[in-house]
C-alpha cells in the first residue's frame, strides 16, 4: 500500500488530501518509482486551482521525485531496479510514495547528488537550461532581468548566469531576499516593493535597457517588463505567479521598440530522450562541481501527508529557494 496526495475539486490548499492507493503496475515502458524526494512546484498550484485543469477529477499532483527503481516494464532498456533516478515531466502524480514513469522522462542519478538536492532542482534546473541557454542564448558580459531571483528558479538563474560570466538584474521583494539572490551570484537586484522596476532598470544599464527579459510572474509585472526591454528586446513570459496575461493589445509591442514575447515551457524544449540528456548532463555537472548549490532550508521540507500546508506556505511568497516532500 502506498499513500499519495489527490483531490477532488479545484480551490485552495485545502483540496489536497493524503489517501492510501494501490499503485498499479508499470507499463510496458514504464518504471516504477520509489520516490524519496518529491519537488513543488508553482505550477501544481496553477493545476490544483483549475489554471490548468487536468483531463479528469479525481487527480493526483506533481510531476518531479527523486528516487530508486522498483519494477521496470518489459519493454525498459535503460534501468532497472535499484537505479538510482531523477525526473521532473511524469504523469501527474508525484506527490506520492510510489509513481510510474515513461522511461524516456527519467535520467540516471549521478551519486554525488542527493535525493533531495536532485528534487529540489530537477524541473527548476531544467528550466533555467531552457531559459538561459535555448530560447535565448545569454552571452558572457551580457545584462538581462530576471524576476523572483530569490525563488527556486531564481536563485538557479543566478548561479547559472554568473557561471556564463552574465550580469543578472533579479527582482525580489525584500532585503532579506535581495540577499540571497546576491549571495546566489546576481550582478544587481531590485526590490519591487521600493523601487520601480523599469527605472532602475535604466539607470543601471546606463539608459539602454536590456535584449531579454524573464518573467514568471504574470500579470503584475507585464507592462514593467516589456519598459525594461531595449529596441527588438524579447520578453520571455514564462510563469503566472500574479495571475496569467490576459487581454494584450498586441500593437503594445509595436510602441515599445518591435519587441518580441514568447510563452515557453519545458514540454516544448525537452521532448526526448535525447533533448532530456543534454540538458541533465550540463545540469548535473554544474551541481556536482559545486558551481551551482542546491540547499533546502529545513522549514521548507514537509512531509508527505502536509502537502496542503506545503501550498499555502508556497503562495505566501515566503519560500527561499525550492520546497520538497519527503514521503
């Protein structure tokens, strides 16, 4: 018997609720996972409250674990029990003590890396990959904003970006959080509840603002983003935090200098095995050289059962860094 957490209507938190379940066996493709470490994720929040609703209801939550192979379907080349894994673009589902996954969504967990650091890194590692080094390629030198810099992203991006040899701009919402993403290695920070984003954006770049801007905070940050962007700047809007974008006149673009916007997502970057190893490769060599350092505080690791208390934890924007369940 295995416990996972599901729910059954969308709303707050308090949807979510620990039931005991008899996982199936894997598929024919599949690998069956005994998970040690689970990822939140903002993105289950978006799938908890309806944002982004599933297929059906009831249903589980999370898609990323850290953990050991227990069965391995008969088609499975790859692993087998005992494997140490990582993923993070399963079926939804992880918020559980077992989870089945596609053989091609797993990568094979170096053993430098922890349980726990490969949770707390793997979907947001993936995306700082995607973001930094695919939809726009930041170059050694280079300025560009990063918003939430001391969030679980966030405070990737900037390790990342100091190893490319980049200044990143990052905002955050209070000195305590200034800190951390300074400590992370960001080039400058702005704290958008003193300060006004695209001024100090100017001022630091001496007037001529920035070629990118990367934005997972949604609708309260739009139009500040897009004031930061240079002449044919692109503005990368890739999370929801205050709520989506909605209701763009799309001549807005024209008047700010022909920018560019893009709404990407890791399904849209990593489709394979093959895109899959690219990216964990470069990831897990940066955090096993120390380059990038994964902690999670110890206030932010819940048990399974508390993934309720986990979200509503998550949305004060109180976090630093990334939250994992620990079944």
């Amino acid at each position: 018997m295995a416990t996972r957490i599901e729910f059954t209507k969308h709303g707050g938190p308090d949807v979510l609720h620990a039931v005991d379940w008899t996982p199936p066996e894997p598929g024919d493709n599949e690998v069956q996972v005994e998970n040690k470490a689970i990822g939140i994720n903002y993105i289950d929040t978006y799938i908890r409250s309806g944002l982004y609703p599933p297929p059906s209801l009831p249903c589980g939550l999370g898609t990323e674990a850290a953990g050991i192979v227990t069965k391995t379907g008969k088609n499975v080349t790859h692993f087998r029990p005992g494997d140490r894994v990582v993923y993070a673009q399963s079926a939804l589902g992880a918020y559980s003590s077992v989870h089945n996954v596609p053989e091609h969504n797993l990568a094979q967990l170096p053993p430098a890396i922890s349980f726990e650091q490969a949770a707390a890194s793997f979907l947001k590692g993936l995306t700082v990959f995607y973001l930094l080094r695919k939809t726009y390629e930041i170059k050694p030198g280079e300025m560009f904003l990063f918003h939430a810099a001391a969030g679980g992203v966030g405070l990737i991006a900037c390790q990342w970006a100091k190893a490319l040899g980049a200044k990143l701009i990052g905002t955050v919402g209070s000195a305590q959080k200034a800190e951390r993403a300074m400590q992370a290695g960001a080039w400058a920070t702005i704290n958008y509840r003193e300060e006004d984003i695209a001024g100090r954006v100017r001022t630091l770049t001496g007037g001529k603002k920035l070629p990118v801007v990367y934005d997972s905070v949604g609708k309260d940050t739009w139009e500040s983003s897009l004031d930061c962007l240079q002449r044919r700047g692109l503005m990368v809007s890739f999370g929801n935090a205050s709520g989506p974008v909605t209701g763009v006149n799309i001549g807005i673009l024209n008047q700010k200098g022909s920018l560019y916007v893009t709404r990407p997502s890791l399904t849209g970057y990593i489709t394979n095995r093959a895109e899959l190893q690219e990216a964990s490769s470069e990831l897990f060599s940066l955090i096993a050289s120390g380059v990038i350092k994964v902690q999670v505080e110890e206030a932010q690791k819940f048990a399974l059962a508390d993934a309720a208390h986990a979200h509503k934890v998550l949305e004060s924007r109180q976090t630093q860094g990334s939250s994992l369940l620990i079944p």
